[in-house]
C-alpha cells in the first residue's frame, strides 16, 4: 500500500485542484440558478447545441462532447424538453438528435453575459495571461492522458 501513497507534494496539488474544481463548480451553478434559473448542466447542453450546426447535434455526439453517460444525458434532455429549452428528434430509424428550441436559445443568450463575467471575476481575472496559457496546457495534458485512458482496452 506504501508504494501507492502519494507524497505530500502530489497530494497538495490533488487536493487543492480538487477544491477549486468544486468551488468553482459550486459557485458558478449558483450565479447560473440565481440569475437565470439554468443549472450548469443545462449551461453545457444548450451551450454545445448552439455551437453546432443547426442547433442540432446526435445524442451520442452530444453525450461525447459533454463527457456524460448515456443515462445522465437521456434524463438531462428529458428534463430540459419537459422546460421547452431543447428537443429530441428522429434520425433515421434508430438515430436522435438533440435539438436547441427557441426558449432554450433565449434562455442561453440571457444567462451568458452573467455567466462570462462571473467565470472572468472568480478565474480568468485572477490570473495573468500567461499563467491562464500555462494553466491551459496543464490541463491539456491531464485531459489528454484521461481521453486516452478512455480509449484503452
């Protein structure tokens, strides 16, 4: 078990990305469910709809893109449709896409400024242009090694 343990150098830098991580997740769900009553999760979905084009994406394409299970995006849809924020719809005889409503737009063009302005003063202003690189690269590195983690047998 010693072998595995970790120093205290790794593990200050474990704990401490994993706090932010989490604060940062907690505080910006909040600013989002006060201002525009969207969760983070419905922030990701409408904001990866409304990149693609015609507002449409496959629901595998979607999950992928958002890193979620297939569970976890079959209830978020199924939530956002009951709300009119996003749709499904067939593609061919076994294909969905997911699709950005009207509402759904609206509500994502409301809460972006908040949003953006509430991501630069809790991060990106806290940081100088060339820590936010050299966070960026940091964070590269481990979500590349955890996209081929995924691709392992």
């Amino acid at each position: 078990m010693a072998a595995h343990a970790l120093t205290e150098r790794e593990l200050r830098a474990w704990r401490t990305s994993f706090r932010m991580l989490e604060l940062l997740r907690t505080r910006l769900e909040q600013q989002l469910q006060a201002s525009s009553g969207l969760s983070n999760a419905d922030y990701t979905v409408l904001a990866l709809l409304s990149e693609a084009p015609g507002g449409r994406l496959r629901v595998y394409e979607l999950g992928r893109a958002a890193g979620w299970e297939k569970s976890r995006l079959h209830h978020q849809l199924t939530r956002m449709g009951t709300r009119g924020l996003a749709a499904r719809e067939r593609c061919g005889s076994r294909g969905m896409y997911a699709v950005i409503t009207e509402k759904g737009r609206t509500a994502l063009e409301e809460a972006a400024p908040g949003h953006a302005r509430e991501v630069r003063r809790l991060f990106v202003d806290r940081l100088t242009p060339e820590e936010l690189d050299r966070f960026a690269d940091l964070a590269g590195t481990v979500l590349d090694h955890l996209r081929a983690d995924d691709q392992a047998p």
